[in-house]
C-alpha cells in the first residue's frame, strides 16, 4: 500500500474507532490537531506536508459528514491553535477571527480544511465531543471540561503519536445525587 493510501487508512480507521467510543450526535464537533510533519517522520513544524494532511482529510471528513458532525481542524501554534470550522457549526453569535491558515502558519491540515470547506471561518475555542490529536499537537483545550482518553487498536497514523479522547457530562451534587442511566459516556 502507498504511503498516503495507508494514512489515509489510518486516519479513517482511528475516526471509525473513536465516533463508536465518543457516541456523538448530529450536529456536534469533533476537533483534530494534526501535524503533517510528524506524520511524514519529522519534529512537528519541521517538514509540513500538504499531501499527508490531504490523505488525513480525506480519511476523517467523509466519516464526519455521514455522521452529521462538523470538523474543527486546529491551527498551529502560529495561529494560537486557532480553528477552521464550517460558519453552520457556529452558534449565532459566535466570534470569528480573521485568518486564513496557510503551511507555515496555521499547518497543512487547518490549510487543506480550509480549502475544502463550503463557509470556513477561524475561531479561537471550541468545545468538541471528541478528537484526534495526531502528532502532539495538543487538543486538550478544544474539548469540553471532562476529556476520557480512548485507547484505539493503531498507535500511530504515519510516523506520528495518536491521542484521542471522548468527552462525558460532568457528575455533579455529590452522593445525594441521581444520574442518567449511560450518562457516563
């Protein structure tokens, strides 16, 4: 298999494992950090590849759209790992910031996001159900408050590290407390 037949197989698979675990409803996000550097065996920022962060698109965003779910594809730190989503996945009075991600500032993947996207605009925070951190690109502070990490059955898409996380409702009102049935996930 090529190399980017075989990203592009990575990054669907560990999309499919984790929308099982997170359990997300149309309509919500799902945020992925990506770098392409790391993918193509690089330090992250160091060998920014268009082409690994287009395999790893079109892995993830056929999976999302058919599950009704938006993409939040995090910049890098150039951009303060800003976030490209659809202008539909924002609430009405959400803040949009003004930037276009390119290669060197904002990464490969934010920039192919970008490109694909029907109405794309930048935000400074989110907070997805869910994501992919591939490569170390630390989505922790995209996601809501409680994070539970899912371990999935491929370690690594390409060359870099993969980390991901669902998200669950956090348990409040101590012992005297009744909770949902499965609101633990």
């Amino acid at each position: 298999m090529e190399l980017l037949d075989q990203i592009r197989e990575q990054a669907r698979r560990a999309t499919e494992e984790l929308l099982a675990e997170a359990r997300l409803e149309p309509g919500d996000l799902f945020v992925v950090g990506c770098s392409s550097s790391e993918i193509m065996g690089q330090r992250i920022g160091q060998g920014s590849s268009m082409e690994a962060a287009a395999a790893v698109c079109d892995g993830i965003l056929p999976l999302l759209e058919q599950h009704g779910l938006f993409l939040a594809a995090q910049c890098c730190e150039h951009l303060n790992r800003a976030l490209i989503v659809e202008r539909a996945a924002l609430p009405r009075f959400a803040e949009v910031v003004n930037v276009v991600p390119q290669p060197h500032a904002g990464g490969s993947f934010a920039t192919t996001v970008y490109a694909r996207m029907r109405q794309p605009v930048a935000v400074e925070q989110v907070r997805a159900g869910a994501g992919l951190d591939i490569g170390g690109t630390l989505i922790g502070m995209h996601l809501r408050p409680v994070a539970v990490p899912v371990r999935l059955s491929l370690a690594r898409i390409g060359e870099a590290g993969l980390l991901c996380a669902r998200t669950r409702p956090k348990y409040i009102g101590g012992s005297r407390a009744a909770y949902l049935p499965g609101s633990g996930r």
